[in-house]
C-alpha cells in the first residue's frame, strides 16, 4: 500500500467533509439572518406598541385632570350632594398640638 492509494481513499472523505462543512456553514447563516429578520419585525411592533401606550397614557393624564378639577367636584357637590361653599364663620381652625 503505497503512498498514491492511501491519498485516493482520503480524497472522498475530504471532499465530503468540505461539503458538509459548507452546509453547516450555509445553515447557520441562513439561521441568523432568520434570527435577525425576527428580531427586526419584534423591535417594530414594539416601538408600535410604545407608541399606542403613550397615546394612552396621555388620554389618562387628561381624563386625571378632568376629574380633579376643582369646578367638576364643586359641581358634583352641589348637584349630587346639595353642599355649598361655607358661609363666614362657618369655618374653624384647630391648632396642630404637635408642633
């Protein structure tokens, strides 16, 4: 068995391993650039989702500001609960002891 032979039944297994590799290589390529596209399409839903939270949390702050309104909840005072606003002398201050 000579030098020569031993080179030709290496050959084959060679060339295979190389075009194995190469696949390998093929597919895992192809998987990251999967991998990246995916994360790609995530980051812009959630920039959109973002953007739908802040419109909403806007609306809230608003809606907060409507309803602490110092002539809403005198209204509802009124309307609903027949208060109004205290007469002079009406009004008593107690003394914080505490302090």
């Amino acid at each position: 068995m000579g030098h020569n032979e031993t080179g030709k039944k290496l050959k084959p297994l060679l060339y295979g391993f190389l075009i194995m590799a190469l696949f390998m290589e093929f597919f895992v390529f192809a998987w990251a650039r999967v991998q990246c596209v995916q994360i790609g399409y995530e980051t812009a839903n959630a920039w959109e989702e973002r953007k739908v939270l802040l419109e909403q949390q806007e609306m809230l702050k608003a809606q907060v500001a409507y309803l602490q309104s110092p002539r809403r909840i005198m209204q509802i005072g009124k309307e609903q609960f027949g208060l109004s606003m205290p007469r002079p002398g009406q009004v008593v201050v107690v003394a914080n002891e505490m302090q």
